[in-house]
C-alpha cells in the first residue's frame, strides 16, 4: 500500500470527518472508497467508448433483423 500527502480545504475535511465517523469507517478508508468509485466510473465511460468505436450499424441492424415482430406483454 502506498501513501500520499492530500491538501484539503478545511471545509471538505471537516465534511468528510463527520461522514466517515456517522459511517463508522475512517477518512483513509472513505477516502479510498469515493476515489475507487470515481476512478471506476472513469474508466467504465472509457471502456464503452472504445467498444462504441468498434460498433457497426450494419451488423446492429442484422442482429435486430432476427428478433420476431411482438407487441408489448400486458
């Protein structure tokens, strides 16, 4: 595990002080949390935008052309 030095304003510290001790867990580990949530849904955007590239409509519409007519179910 690593360590770095983190400069926070004294307004964000003393936020994430009072919800890391109402959820019962410590800075180090809501700050950890909250940056592996960010960083998951940076990279899970890049993901899909390297995938859209790889798409084709044509084979879209050929997939799609296969599923049967049918109303909406009740």
């Amino acid at each position: 595990m690593s360590t770095i030095s983190l400069r926070l304003p004294e307004s964000i510290h003393k936020r994430v002080k009072e919800l890391a001790k109402s959820e019962g867990i410590s800075i180090n580990q809501l700050i950890s949390t909250a940056l592996a949530e960010k960083l998951s849904a940076l990279l899970t955007k890049e993901y899909l935008e390297e995938r859209a590239k790889r798409g084709s409509r044509k084979k879209f519409d050929k997939a799609l052309s296969k599923v049967k007519e049918k109303g909406p179910q009740p």
